[in-house]
C-alpha cells in the first residue's frame, strides 16, 4: 500500500495538516476513497513516527512499524471499526501502540529509557489542538437540526445506507444524500469560522 520510502520522506518534510476533520475522512475512507487514506496518512506520519521513534530509538524498526500501523489503521477503518469518528487521532494512535507493545513483545526486548523526543512540545500542541477541534465539532452538531444528525449518526457511526435510512424516515434515499451532504457543508462552514474566530 504505502512504501517505506513514502513514509521516510513524508515524515521528515512535516507537513500536516494542522487540524483535521475526522468526520468527513472517516466517511470517505469508508466509502473507499484513496484520497482520503492518503489524508490520513499524511497527517499520521509524523505523529506516529515521534511516538515510535521515541520508544523503540531505531529508524529502521520505526519506518517497518510506521507503515504497519497506518496500513492497520486504514484497513479498521475500511471496515467501519471506528464507531466515533471524532475519537479518530486516539484510535490511530492506539493501533501504534498496540503494534509497538507487541514489537517489544515478540521480540522479547524492552523499551530502552532514553530521553524524550526533541519535538515533544510540538507533539503536545498538536494534541491541545486536536482536542479543541473535537469541542468545536460537537458544539457545532448541536446547531444542526436533529433529523440531519440523526442521518450523519446513521451513515458515520452505526454504518446505514442512505435507502436504509429513507425506508426507515419514509424519504427518498436522493433526500437522505442531500440532506448528509448540506449537513457536512454547514458543518465545515461553521468550523471554518470557528477556526477563524480562534485564530
């Protein structure tokens, strides 16, 4: 899927996004979109790579476990395994996690006690800052009518089709992929001037 040679290069240029909207890339890596998988990588790379890197003081076991954590977390997404999608850095960084706990485990050796990464406070604000896009995500859901989160709940966390949607609200699935559709839009808008009012 993702070469080590992508990883390396990726992560070391840094550039991530700095916020991310997990609802909407969620949706799309469900839905099968490779741009979205490559979104989620980018943002990933580096995040994991500290982390990694930090435990295991070894490059090269870094970039071999970088890669199978962002394949793993791809293919649970792929599978509808995230039930909240704002939850999305925690999940992504648990399977990291996981994976380098049983690195050290199969391989019967343990985490050496090394200092701790040059880029620690940048790790820490990005994290501050992934927790406030959380907030503002959930404040503005609560601006959206009820029946259009009801239909994002349905499509994002419990994995419904549009006409299984439609059936159930006695609509059209055409209306349920309108209404999901507006819905996201206000949603990025309204993020959008939340970040600037931040800024």
């Amino acid at each position: 899927m993702y070469s080590r040679d992508d990883i390396s290069s990726s992560t070391a240029g840094g550039g991530a996004t700095a916020l991310l909207d997990c609802v909407q890339l969620v949706e799309r890596i469900q839905e099968g979109d490779p741009a979205a998988e490559e979104t989620l990588v980018r943002y990933f790379q580096p995040r994991i790579g500290a982390m990694l890197l930090a435990r295991t003081r070894d490059r090269d076991v870094t970039l071999d476990l970088q890669q199978e954590a962002l394949w793993e977390s791809v293919r649970a997404l792929r599978r509808g395994q995230l039930r909240e999608p704002l939850k999305l850095p925690g999940f992504v960084l648990g399977i990291a996690r996981n994976i380098v706990n049983n690195y050290f485990r199969t391989s019967q050796r343990g985490p050496r006690l090394t200092e701790l990464p040059a880029n620690l406070q940048a790790i820490t604000d990005n994290s501050v800052q992934e927790r406030e896009r959380e907030h503002q995500v959930s404040r503005v859901l609560q601006k959206i009518s009820a029946t259009d989160r009801a239909i994002l709940r349905s499509i994002l966390i419990d994995g419904a089709t549009p006409a299984q949607i439609a059936q159930r609200r006695g609509m059209t699935s055409e209306v349920v992929r309108q209404r999901k559709s507006r819905a996201i839009k206000q949603i990025q808008e309204m993020l959008r001037v939340a970040s600037g009012k931040n800024g």
